[in-house]
C-alpha cells in the first residue's frame, strides 16, 4: 500500500481536528474543509468533560481509556492551554421545589450550599478531567496547521469517486483532489450515510448555558433533577478554570437544521437549566447567564462512533457518531485513524467494533 500524501479532512469539529493534527504530524499535506467555522457545532459548545473508566464494560472501553491517556500529554505536545485539568466529580439530587429528603452520603464541597443532596463521588482527579472544547478543537486546527495543513472554508457536496475509488470532493461546486477523504462532519456526515452505505448517523438536540461571576472550585456535578412540573431532567455542571460555569442538558428531538449556523436556541430551556444549576450552589444562583446555546451531538442506532473504511469506496474513510463522548474519544479517533490511512492499519486501538461495514 502507498500511503497517501494529499488527505482532505471534511469537518472542522474536534474529530475533524484530530484526525488532521494526528495526519499533519506524520507528514501527510492535510486540507480541512468546513462550511462554517472551526468548532462551531457540538465541538464548541459541548461540556469537555473526560472520564477514564465510564466507558469500561462496553466496546468504547480501549477507545476512551487510550483517548484518556492522550489528554494527558497533548497540551504540552500541542503546546497550548486549552483549559486541560482533572477534577473530583460528584452525583446529587436536587428539585426546582423543595428539597430532597436525607443528608449528604459523601462529605459534600462546601460551596454546595443549596438544596441539592450530594449522593456519590463518581470520580476523583485520578479518574475525571475536563478541556475547553472550542478552544481544545482550535489548538488541534492550529497545531494541524503548525504542520502544514489548510484550513479552507466550503460546503463539501460529495465525494468524487472512478471505478470505486475516492479521488476527492466536490466543495461548493468545485473539485478538490486529493489521494484520500476523511468525512468527519459530525451528525451532518448522515447526510452521505445512503449513497456510500454507512450505517445512519442523526443528531440529538442539547441545551446550553455558560455563567459568569461564580467562583467555583474544579468539581464536576451531575444533577439528578426535578422541575415543578414533574419533568426528570439530568444536567451536568461544569466550573471552567476561566471563571465560566457551563451547565448543559434538556433532549429535544427537533430534526437537524441543514447548516449548524440554522440550529434555533431555547431560552425558557436554558432558563431551566440555570435554575438548576442555582438550586445546588447559592454561588451559582447569584451568577448571570453569559451565553444560551443548542447543538446536536453525532449518534448512531447502535450507540458506537463508525469509524474506518468506507465500505464501497477505497481511499475514503469516516469518523463520527461520538455520541456524548466525542470531546473524550477524538485523541484516540485521530490517531488510530491516521495510523490506518498512512499505515494500513491502526495499533493504538482496534477499530473493529466500530467498523462502518457492521450491520445498518
Ligand atoms: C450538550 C452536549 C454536551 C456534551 N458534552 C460532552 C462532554 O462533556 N464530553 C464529551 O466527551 N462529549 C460531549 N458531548 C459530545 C461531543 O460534543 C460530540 O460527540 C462531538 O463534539 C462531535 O464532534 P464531531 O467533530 O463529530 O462533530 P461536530 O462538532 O458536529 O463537527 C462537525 C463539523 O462539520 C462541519 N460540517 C457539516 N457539514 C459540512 C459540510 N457539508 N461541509 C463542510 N463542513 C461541514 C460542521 O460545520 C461542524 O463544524 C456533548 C454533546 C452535547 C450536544
């Protein structure tokens, strides 16, 4: 096999980024296109938050640990600070009324002074983490282009292929050759899933908030919540070492706008969230919403990324589908698929359970 010299990356999210730094490191002339703006999609406005084992058990396990460990060193590889730090993670109940019946069951952080009740330490500074996720996906677009790659801004239409093999894209009615493509658009990447046979990809709608003034210790929270009106949410809270607070949850199943610049934002939603956030901590109460935000998470009917091969078409390859772990599982995505476009085959993790030939 000849390993390829010219790889377009389509998709400037963190699985985009990853696979065009872990590329561009190894020599490849890297082209990424995106049609809107590195890390404008669930990348940038997702939570960051990393855990060692919470995957273990299912296929993800080697995947998430491997990515772990590579969190750990890529701040002083890519040499930027993009928020990287390990955090104690706790699990409390809270209402929007009133306050759960019993104590604390762990010795809860001081801070969590409202009417939530801490029940569980789910994971310590040897287990947890957490990245800024718009500014980690920049760091690896950057670090890509440290090594030669191009960022370039364009709509990819489709992926040009004679007698089965991929030879490029079309982006914004112009071809772009390349030796291979990478198609990493993250729930938008569905839109190819018929034409080249790859297993459905959709996007799941989530909410937003950031907050500011609240100076809050590195404890990640996940709430056990409900509203006055009986509705059982589950928001996850996240101080930022830059002062924000981000707090996100609340599914909706509104379908995928055709461009992320389309995706409509919920206020009474994040209303809901900041409430929550507020009936844990009076910090947080007295805190005010920076920004209201929504995006769509990648996910697949069997709930594993699709990563490899696409089947029909030689030279062309896929990475999404990330579901709620695309910020945990990129490092090891970009790697193991770059070892596989440049070497044949991927050592770091094996790829198999993702494979996109698996039943659709
Ligand atoms: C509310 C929320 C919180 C989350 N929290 C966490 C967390 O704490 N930890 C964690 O590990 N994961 C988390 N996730 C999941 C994670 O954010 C996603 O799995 C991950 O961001 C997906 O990355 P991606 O690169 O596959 O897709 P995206 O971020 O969607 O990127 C795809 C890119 O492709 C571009 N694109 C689309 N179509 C085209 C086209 N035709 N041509 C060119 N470019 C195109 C888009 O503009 C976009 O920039 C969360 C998700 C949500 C929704």
């Amino acid at each position: 096999m000849t390993s390829p010299r010219q790889v377009v990356v389509c998709g400037a999210g963190v699985v985009g980024a990853s696979v065009a730094y872990f590329l561009a490191r190894r020599g490849v002339a890297v082209t990424v296109v995106e049609r809107s703006g590195v890390a404008c999609a669930a990348s940038g406005k997702s939570g960051g938050f990393l855990a060692l084992d919470w995957c273990d058990g299912s296929p993800l396990e080697p995947l998430a640990r491997a990515s772990f460990a590579l969190h750990a060193k890529l701040p002083r590889e890519v040499g930027t600070d993009y928020g990287y730090r390990r955090m104690d993670t706790f699990m409390l109940v809270a209402r929007e009324r009133g306050a759960p019946a019993g104590r604390h069951r762990v010795e809860a952080p001081r801070w969590l002074d409202g009417d939530g009740v801490v029940t569980a330490l789910l994971g310590s500074t040897a287990t947890t983490a957490q990245i800024h996720p718009a500014r980690f996906t920049a760091a690896l677009v950057d670090a890509a282009r440290g090594h030669g790659a191009v960022l370039r801004t364009g709509v990819v239409e489709d992926v040009i292929q004679r007698d089965g093999v991929a030879h490029g894209v079309r982006v914004s009615g112009e071809i772009l050759e390349a030796d291979a493509v990478v198609l990493a658009m993250g729930p938008w990447t569905g839109r190819f899933s018929r034409r080249l046979r790859l297993p459905g990809v959709t996007g799941l709608k989530g909410y937003s908030v950031t907050l500011v003034g609240a100076d809050v210790p590195a404890h990640a929270l996940f709430v056990d919540y409900r509203t006055a009106d009986g509705r059982n949410l589950e928001p996850e809270i996240f101080p930022r070492p830059d002062g924000d607070v981000y707090v996100c949850g609340m599914a909706d199943p509104a379908p995928l706008p055709d461009s992320p610049d389309d995706v409509a934002v919920s206020d009474a939603a994040c209303e809901t969230l900041a409430r929550a956030a507020g009936r844990v901590s009076t910090a947080l109460a007295a805190a005010r919403i920076d920004r209201r935000q929504a995006c769509y998470r990648p996910v697949t009917a069997d709930g594993l990324p699709v990563i490899g091969r696409v089947p029909d078409a030689a030279n062309a390859y896929v990475a999404t589908g990330h579901g709620p772990w695309g910020m945990l599982n990129a490092p090891a995505t970009g790697l193991a698929l770059a070892e596989l476009i440049t070497e044949g085959a991927a050592s770091l993790v094996d790829l198999r359970p993702f494979d996109p030939a698996r039943r659709r």
